[in-house]
C-alpha cells in the first residue's frame, strides 16, 4: 500500500455521482512518456482559426477563459466514458466523496449514446429510494434534455441545495413509455460495509463502495461477526457486491488480500511508467480457509471486479449472480494550477491469469436469473408433535425454531442470498 501512494498519487476505478476516487497530486507526463515527437503545427493552425472565427462571428461574446475550457472539455470527453475534466468545485466534491461524504443523489453514472447511464444506484441514498435501478438511462434533467451534455454538466445539474427536488425522466428496459421519478436530494453518507450473521455460524458483509477505510472495516466487520459465533470462528461469508459501482484501488486490493494467503491479486498496465503495477497478497486468511459465496450482477463494477476476480481466479470463493458491469480500466486524477484536475484513463487492469474484463465483465460459477423468492401459502400446513395439544416442551429445540424462522423471513425477498446461504450449507456438507 506504501508504494501506491508514493508513486501513484490517484488511481481509481469507478465514477460516482459525488465521488469515488483517491485524491492527490501528479505531473502530467513528458513528451518521452507520452510517446509525442512532434507538435502537430496544422492541427494547431485550425483549432487557431476556429478559435478566431468563434471569437468574431459567435451570436454573443464568448470569454477565451470559456472557449478553451470547452476545448479541454472536449478533448477528454471524446476519449471514453471516464475521462472528463473537473472544475474546482467538481474537484472538491470529488474528494468529499472519496471520504464517504458528498450531497447528491446517490447514484454512480456514466454516459451511454449521449445519454446518463445508471451503473447503481447507492444503498440507502434518494436515488436508491426512489426507485433508480441499474441500466436506467437518463435523458431528461427536469425539463432539460441530456442529449449534447457532458457527464461533469449533467452532475452539475443533479447536484445541489440537500432538500430540494430533480425529476428524471428515465428510459428502462422493459417499460413502454418514460418514467418520471422525483428525488429529494441529500447530503449522502455512504456507509462502505456493513454485516450481521444470517444464521448461526454463516456471516454476511455488504460493501457498498470501495473507500479509504472499506479494508480495516471489512476486518472489523468479520471480527465482530466471529464474536456472534459460539465457536468464535465462522462456517463460512456471503460477500455481497451487488451494485457495488467500485472507487479506490488500494481499497480491492485490502479486500481481496483479507481472504488470501498468497499470490497475485491484480496487475496494471499502461503507457506510463507509474500506471504499470502488480499487488500480491499477504499471508493471511482471517476466514482460515472457511467457503466464501460472492454476490455480483450487473451494477458491480471496476473494484468490486477486481474483487471477484481475484477471488474467482485463485478459487477462494464461488461467484454467483449475473454478469458483472465490465469497467476494466483505472483512472489517474491529475492536478492543475487552478485548483481543478482532469480524470484520465491510464491503464487497464487485469485478474491474477491475465483476464482483462474490460466490457467484458466477470462471469459468475453460477448465474442465476432475476427472479423473486416467495412463500408459497396455501392456507395449510402439515400437522406436527408441536401442534398436539399438551405436546412436551423442548425450550432450546423451540427457541432454535424461533431463529431460524427470523432467519427465512429474512432472507425471503433476497434469492440470490437466500441460495448463497444454501450452497455455503452444502459446501461445509461435503467438507
């Protein structure tokens, strides 16, 4: 972890609607690095004239400030979905929400044909409240149409006083007409993990977003559930992913090392010097060995990508659900001296067998189709030694019964935990 902040100040690796990503500072690569010989002199002689014909023939007075931050704007925009450009005030919001803090509406996005594209919305945020759902596609602002916007204007435009309302008008599969859903916005507190035991013995952990702190938490998390265990160690952990749309580098590394005792996690490559790098795990496995279900589908994202990669190569856990976003590239911020930054696609990375999941994504051991678990109830139930009138009591057998019936309730809107939860049983069966 030491060598990632001495060297590379800003990697991450997804783009959240406030935030996600590490902060710091780094000189933008010399001509060598870059791989540039020359100035390209015609080139520069047309942008100059089509500067000079803005400037004289434009409808209204633009300012040169204007013109050639939409230039810079621009450059970036046209390279891929990540890269943009971040004003002062984009820059600050961006570092709050690398600390789990930030005001908006909870949402990770990209853009998709000119459009907003949902890649998740975040737990327990308006956006998620609302009803959001990965893969909506935005494309209207109120009354404003996205198409023709930047992705740092349409936040501009999500974003602002906690309290007040936005309408999206969005487009989502399966539906025949718009939807149009109101947010309240707010300022979000992102809680990166949280847990609690889903039956005696088996844990779960969500991560929401990877963060600066997500590794020590996730620690914490899986110390707390051990203590919850009457043997002090668990049978075995969901580690749910789902529309987890990622954040910082360091943060999938620490969760990927938490269950591995050796080998390599993750690896980088790029033009640059720095953007070029290799993770290996540390010897220590705080499960010991115990099965792991990871949950994904198609909301998780770049560092929960790298997660389940990392996991699914080296054959420490089974990865269930849909397949994953695809997002396989790293992002370096890069300060100017105007207090902005912009954002750009360094490198790709890579799982520990060379797999590059770049709008690929990662392919679960098993899929599992949206579907909704319900309680069939017909009315009637078989008869049993408890229903008898004046039955002999076993209180443990009973208070047990009482638990487990918590338990399914639930677990009883959420399949995919629900067979998680069945196939950690069956594996620690067979063990």
């Amino acid at each position: 972890m030491s060598f990632l902040r001495k060297t590379l100040p800003l990697l991450t690796i997804g783009v959240l609607l406030g935030a996600s990503l590490s902060i710091g500072g780094m000189v933008l690569a010399d001509k060598e690095a870059t791989g540039a010989s020359s100035l390209p002199l015609e080139d520069l002689r047309a942008f100059s004239e089509v500067f000079g014909q803005i400037k004289a023939s434009y409808v209204e007075e633009v300012s040169d400030h204007d013109l050639l931050e939409s230039a810079i704007k621009g450059m970036l925009t046209g390279l891929d979905p990540h890269s943009t450009y971040l004003d002062k005030k984009a820059f600050k919001g961006l570092q709050e929400g690398t600390r789990g803090e930030f005001g908006g509406l909870g949402i990770e996005v990209g853009m998709e044909d000119g459009f907003v594209k949902v890649i998740t919305p975040i737990d327990d945020t308006p956006a998620f409240k609302a009803g959001v759902e990965a893969g909506d596609l935005v494309i209207r602002l109120d009354e404003k149409p996205v198409k023709g916007m930047t992705l740092a204007d349409a936040v501009k435009i999500m974003r602002g006083k906690p309290g007040t309302d936005i309408v999206l008008t969005i487009i989502r599969e399966g539906e025949t007409r718009p939807l149009k859903i109101s947010i309240t916005r707010a300022v979000i507190k992102v809680v990166s993990v949280k847990n609690r035991l889903l039956e005696p013995g088996y844990g779960y952990v969500r991560i929401a977003s990877f963060q600066t702190r997500t590794g020590a938490n996730l620690k914490q998390a899986i110390s707390s559930l051990k203590k919850e265990t009457e043997a002090g160690e668990l049978k075995g952990l969901v580690l749910d992913l789902r529309n987890n749309p990622g954040g910082l580098l360091n943060a999938a590394v620490a969760v990927s090392d938490t269950f591995l005792k050796e080998g390599l996690i993750v690896y980088t490559e790029g033009r640059i010097e720095h953007s070029k790098m290799s993770f290996k795990a540390s010897p220590n496995d705080l499960l010991k060995g115990a099965p792991i279900v990871v949950l994904v589908n198609g909301g998780s994202a770049s560092a929960s990508e790298i997660v389940a990669g990392a996991l699914q190569d080296h054959k420490r856990a089974v990865i269930m659900g849909q397949q994953s976003f695809g997002k396989g590239s790293v992002q370096t911020i890069l300060q100017n001296n105007k207090g902005g930054a912009i954002k750009l696609t360094t490198a790709r990375y890579f799982t520990p067998t060379g797999r590059s999941i770049q709008a690929e994504g990662i392919t679960p051991d098993v899929i599992l189709s949206k579907v909704k678990l319900e309680k069939l109830d017909d009315g009637f139930s078989s008869i049993k030694e408890k229903d008898l009138s004046k039955h002999l009591l076993n209180t443990d057998a009973e208070a047990e019964e009482a638990k487990k019936a918590e338990a399914v309730i639930a677990l009883s809107n959420d399949y995919p935990l629900h067979e998680a939860l069945n196939l950690l049983k069956g594996i620690n069966i067979l063990r």
